[in-house]
C-alpha cells in the first residue's frame, strides 16, 4: 500500500494556493528548497508532474489541477474537525461554497443560505465577483454553487448542470416626478434618463433590444452592475430604473419609488449552476434538485 504523505501534500496545497515556491515559502516561513524537495517527493510517490513552468510562471498540470481539488477538500475536512472538536459540539459541518454574480440579488443569495442551513448543519462561504471567473472557480471544484443571471455557454454544457430558478419580469420605476410617463407608456420613454445594468449583464442586451424592435432612444446616465447603486440614484430621481417586479414592489411599498410599467417579454432569470465531481458536496446536491426562491 502506498502511503500518503500529508506533510508534502500540505505544502504543495499552499504553493498552488499562492501561486509560487517563493510566496509559499514566506506563508509557510521555510526554505524555498525544502519546499521544492517535499513537492518533488510528492510527485515520485503520485508518479505525476504536478506543476509546469509557464513564462516564468508556476502553472499546474493536469494532475495538478486534480491533485489540488482533492487537497482542497482534504484540508477543507480538518479545518472542520478542528472547529468541531474547538466548540464541542461533536456534530459535523459540511463546508459550502458559493458564488454569486454582483447583479444576483441579495435577498436570492439570503434564501440560499437559509435553504442550505435548514437542509443540513454547514458552514457556509460566499464568493462575489463576475461569471466568468466564479465559472472556473466552479469547474476547478474551489466552489460547490454559483448564482447567476446568465447560464454558461452552450459550449460548456457538459462542464456544468444548470437549473432555471425563477423568470421576473421587468417594470420601470422611477420617482413621483415621473409619473406623467404612465401615459403612453412606453413610447413616453423617449429621449428620458436611465440607470442602467452594464453591458456585462444579459438584462442589458435584452433592454437594449426591447428599445430598439420599439423604436425608442433613451439617455443613459450611468451605468452599473450593482443593483444597490441603481436603487438608490432611482430614489433620488437621477432617472428611472428597469427592476424585476420582486425588487421595484420593495421600493413602492417604501414609498420611494412608482411603477411606471412593464417591458412586455422581458425578464430577468436567474440560475443556480453547479459542475460534475467525484465527490460532490451533499448539500450543493441537495439544493440543486430541490431549492425553491419564492419572490
């Protein structure tokens, strides 16, 4: 039987985490060379290349790339058998990792969380940022989840599962100020003050689209994929904003902003992606058969 060495496991882990012998050995406050020897004995007893240089970079192989997502979660599953032992409890957590668009809403990610706590006792990451990074974050097994408002690419399809959660429909809403616009709606749009999701989001693509099949030039005034940001300039009335119906009715019932009216045929979907493994986590697998977002 072959016998693990989890010493020079650990040091390779932390040398692909930061990326370079040297970052490591200032993480780790050892010798380069020994690090390099510990990872080169981890490769003559896996029999593998586990990295490869790459102009003047550190890149790993495949193998590497596998080696790596099982020392995630080998080392993942001691920092929870620490914690375990440190509160007491003696009851085991589940670690889930999630990842989430800027323009997902808050209250999906908040229901998310929720969902995955009532189905098991779990300690719970959540990662921002944009799709095509949380994509491959995702693809190299450094996160179980990902909410998005985009599926990934068809060319993709079989890197990921994808599930359809909900479908919203898009209204304007802006201030009292705006009201008269109800008139005519939405040929009553022309030439007015938007804030706008940025180009990186398909609900841009699709507004843009609705706007020109309708004949209709507005004013973009600023531009942002983050939905706070847009609410709160829609509240002071720099303009008017495309919500889904969920998040306007919020802000009506607030008293901070009016329904103008509805985009016919535009929605704004949102999905819950995950990606094939050997070992999937019991909770990331759970909620992608059953979790539910009630707006």
């Amino acid at each position: 039987m072959i016998w693990l060495n989890y010493h020079h496991l650990y040091h390779f882990w932390v040398t692909a985490k930061e990326g370079s012998i040297k970052n490591a050995s200032k993480k780790l406050r050892i010798g380069q060379p020994t690090i390099s020897t510990q990872i080169k004995s981890l490769e003559e007893s896996l029999n593998q290349d586990l990295f490869k240089r790459q102009s003047r970079r550190l890149m790993l192989t495949e193998a590497g790339e596998l080696v790596l997502d099982y020392a995630n979660q080998i080392f993942t599953l001691g920092n929870e058998l620490m914690e375990v032992m440190k509160d007491g409890t003696f009851t085991r957590r589940t670690h889930l990792q999630l990842g989430a668009l800027d323009s997902v809403p808050k209250s999906l990610v908040q229901a998310l969380i929720h969902s995955a706590q009532e189905t098991s006792p779990c300690t719970i990451t959540v990662l921002e940022g944009e799709g095509d990074y949380l994509f491959r974050e995702l693809q190299a097994h450094r996160i179980d989840l990902v909410l998005s408002n985009f599926p990934p690419a068809i060319s993709n399809e079989n890197l990921y599962f994808s599930r359809l959660l909900v479908k919203n429909p898009i209204s304007i809403f802006a201030t009292k100020k705006y009201k008269p616009l109800r008139k005519k709606f939405p040929k009553s749009l022309q030439v007015q003050p938007f804030i706008m999701p940025s180009f990186h989001s398909k609900l841009r693509h699709d507004l843009n689209h609705f706007f020109r099949i309708n004949n209709i030039a507005v004013d973009v005034v600023v531009e942002t994929q983050d939905t706070s940001i847009q609410k709160l300039l829609g509240a002071e009335g720099m303009g008017l904003i495309p919500l889904p119906e969920f998040a306007g009715k919020e802000l009506v019932k607030e008293g901070k902003l009016i329904k103008i009216g509805p985009l016919e045929g535009v929605t704004e979907d949102f999905w819950l992606v995950s990606s094939p493994r050997k070992i999937p986590n019991p909770i990331a697998f759970a909620l992608m058969k059953s979790f539910l977002w009630k707006t």
